[in-house]
C-alpha cells in the first residue's frame, strides 16, 4: 500500500477512535451530572431527616432553621426541603448537561468535517485509481491491434514482391493505423491539457455552416465505405461565438462518435441541424440511427474512458475521450451539450448550443492553419 494512502487510513481510523471517545466522554459527562444531582439530593434529604428528628425532640422550629437554613419547618412542625434549593439542584443538573452537550458537540462536528475530508479524499483516490486502470487496459488494447496490424503488412511486404495495388492497399492500411494511433495520443495529451486548464480559446464570430462543411468533407470517404449518409441543414448567416479551432474539433468529436454507432448497423444516416434559438443562442444538433444508449446512460457518456457497448459493435477503436473533450472544450467556450436516445437501437441525438453572434459582412475564420487543438478524430463513446 502506498504511503499517502496508508497515512489517510491511519488517520481516519484515528478520527474514527476519538469520535467514539467524544461521544463515550459525553455519555459519561452526562451520567456523572445525573449522579452528582442525585447525591445532593441524598444530603438534603439526610438534612430533612435530621430536622424532623430535632423538632420530634422538642426543639423550637427557629432553632432548627437556624442550624438547617436549607429546610423548612411548616405550622404543623412538619420539615421538607426548601423549593428554592430543589430548583438550583435541578438548574445545576441542566448547566453542566448543557454545557458538555455543546462542547461535545463543537468535537463531534469537527471530527466529522475530518472524517468527510479524509473520506472524500479516499474516494477521489480510488476513482483517481480506477481511471488509471481502465486507462491502462483500454490504451493496451486499443494500441495494440493497430501494431499487430502494421507488423502484420510488414512482414507481408518484407516476405515476398508484391503486385503495385496490393502494396498500395498495404500502405493505406498502415497509414490508417497510423493515424488512428496519433488520434489517440493526441486525444490523451488534449484531456491532460483540459484538465489542467492549459488551453486558452480565443471567442470570435465562426460561420457554423462552413465549418460543418469542412469537417463533412474530412470523413466523406469513409462514411461512403459504411453506406452512411451524412448531410447538413444550417441556416444562412450562423455564427458562434468559439475558438474555430476548438469548434472545428468538436464538430470532429461528435461526427466520429456518430460514425462509430451507426456502423454496427449496417450503415444509416447522420445529420447536421443548425438552427437560431429563442434568446438568440445557436443550436446545432447532431442525429444518428445508430446503436442509441439507454436514456440513464445520458450523464455518463462524457465521463472519460467511457465506452457504452449498447449495440455490440465494440472492435471500434477509441479512447473514450471524444466527448469527455467536447463538453469540456463547450463549457470553456460559454456553452453546453446535452444527449438524448429514446434507448438502444433508437439512434442518438447530440445537441450544442452556443451563445450568438452578430453577422459580418467578413469572411468567416476557417479552422485552418495551427491552433490550441488537434484535429485528429475521436474515438467512438457511445456505441
């Protein structure tokens, strides 16, 4: 175990032992209040006994109150204990009761802040752990098909003389590879860079349907292969207000997440609808009729390393960071995404939604050119 972690235990462990010390304290506090009470109560009474027994002899009753201020003599030469005594005993026993109960209950709730502190720390070393795990499992197994792969047409090519388009068609396979792997890095290195807040995005007019067009353009040869057709309704005159190079790996993201659930399918359709919303805001929603997810699913779609498997389908490559990365790159940017499925098989819908910009009669800025942000493709989330 490692140090950090067995120092956290030690103490909470620790904390726990005094919790159960405090609370055994008050317990304690408050039956000695209780048994002090009780034995004043013994003394008075043994003082009232004393009294009845003088006035019994004959002793005049001012005598008796002279020797036994506490006790009061009646006309019927009666001795009870004076109410005014019998009420500061019963004040007394309240104080003190009073007084540890909040004492200890400043100790109890300090205590407990710690134990939630330390708790909390548990937890977030655990998940922190966890997430360690599936990462390692998940770039071991990603990584390592695409280099089967490459070694695979290596020793192909290296065996024998091979026509010009078989050696073209190995060449293309290992250059896919290739640039799967480097999607992959590249999207580990990017949510390394989210998390510690090292991206700076710029915030400036961006025609939303020219960048939806460039990025449509990137992927058109492959969602040709998988009998998928993509197409795009936006509005005239759509601007955001993004960093294009942030948006330009978004609209990446999301198209590569919709490719890998419609595939399992046998080939479908994905859409781009961008529309102006009330308040001015932009949406732009992303649709697919691939494999879906159930709707409980929403939230943890943009957890990292999380890959649903609703449909099968899952030899796709991925790193489960796609949309970790575009909610991230969204809430820098001002805005949101939010994902609805009516559940497996029922496809999925991705909707953006950005604050609005003025229209200029300039041309808009591309996503061209080098910028905070890689432009590799996202591996599949939600399929």
């Amino acid at each position: 175990m490692k140090a950090p972690r067995l120092f956290q235990l030690t103490a909470l462990a620790l904390v726990l032992v005094s919790a159960v010390e405090v609370g055994w304290w008050l317990l304690d506090q408050h039956r000695f209040a209780v048994d002090k009470v009780r034995e004043m109560h013994e003394v008075y009474a043994e003082q009232v006994v004393a009294a009845q027994a003088l006035l019994d002899a004959g002793t005049p009753s001012a005598r008796v109150h002279a020797l036994l201020p506490d006790v009061i003599v009646w006309k019927n030469q009666l001795a009870t204990l004076s109410p005014d005594v019998d009420r500061q005993l019963i004040a007394e026993e309240q104080r003190h009761i009073a007084q540890y109960a909040w004492e200890g209950s400043f100790f109890i709730i300090a205590l407990a802040a710690c134990i939630a502190v330390i708790a909390r720390a548990l937890r977030a070393e655990a998940r922190v752990m966890q997430e360690q795990e599936s990462f390692l499992a998940l770039v071991s197994h990603q990584f390592k098909t695409p280099l089967a792969s490459l070694q695979l047409s290596l020793e192909t090519m290296a065996m024998r003389p091979l026509s010009p388009e078989h050696q073209r068609a190995l060449i293309d396979r290992m250059l896919a590879d290739l640039a799967r792997m480097e999607s992959m890095v590249t999207q580990i290195l990017e949510s390394m860079r989210l998390d510690r807040g090292r991206i700076e995005l710029r915030s400036e007019p961006v025609d939303l349907e020219g960048a939806v067009a460039r990025v449509r353009a990137g992927f058109e040869e492959r969602a040709a292969k998988e009998r998928i057709t993509v197409s795009a309704d936006i509005e005239q005159g759509l601007q955001v207000m993004a960093d294009p190079m942030a948006l330009d790996v978004i609209l990446r993201n999301l198209l590569e997440n919709a490719l890998a659930a419609v595939t399992p399918v046998g080939g479908g359709s994905i859409s781009f609808i961008g529309r102006r919303a009330a308040g001015g805001d932009i949406e732009l929603s992303v649709r697919d009729s691939g494999v879906g997810f159930r709707p409980g699913d929403a939230a943890r779609l943009y957890q990292k390393f999380t890959r649903l498997h609703s449909g099968g389908g899952g030899g796709r490559f991925g790193t489960g960071l796609g949309l970790y990365i575009v909610k991230r790159l969204m809430q820098l940017a001002g805005g949101r995404v939010s994902a609805q499925s009516a559940g497996a098989g029922q496809g999925a819908t991705f909707v953006l939604t950005w604050p609005g910009a003025e229209p200029r009669q300039s041309a808009s800025h591309g996503a061209s050119g080098a910028g905070p942000l890689a432009q590799g493709p996202a591996g599949r989330e939600h399929s």
